[in-house]
C-alpha cells in the first residue's frame, strides 16, 4: 500500500505528460503499448521503486539503436517459500 502512495506523484506526472504534453508531439514511440503507458502501468503494478526503474529501462531504450515492437510490462509473481 505504501509503494502506490509512493508511486502516485509519478502517476500524476505521467498523467500529465500523456493530457497535455504528448498531443503536442508527433507519435515516435518506438514501442506498443507507447512508454508513457508502460510508465504507468509499470508504477501501477509495482511501486516507484521497480517500476520507475523499468519505465527508465524502457524509456532508454527507445531509441534508433533500441528494440522495437509489442514489449509489454511484466507480470507481476508472487514468490511463495
């Protein structure tokens, strides 16, 4: 529960680029879902901590020299002992 509370700054940030900033670039993501959407997802899914760091894997990576293509966020597993 902490780590949504820590994450929803984020979210918010991520939000905002998606409303306002975003309409006003041209498409060029490289990758489906679009990085602002796997961002969110990701901080939705995971917290700040995993999550921020998979959005800025990805977000580098989203160059020429990057992948491209259906590169969705991972699911997250329980680990049981």
């Amino acid at each position: 529960m902490l780590k949504k509370w820590l994450a929803y700054p984020f979210i918010l940030l991520v939000k905002f680029y998606q409303n306002f900033i975003s309409p006003l670039t041209p498409a060029t993501c490289r990758y489906t879902p679009t990085c602002s959407q796997y961002s969110l997802t990701a901080l939705q899914r995971f917290g700040i901590f995993k999550g921020g760091w998979l959005s800025l894997k990805r977000i580098f990576s989203c160059n020429p020299w990057g992948g491209k293509g259906y590169d969705p966020v991972p699911e997250k597993t329980e680990t049981k002992i």
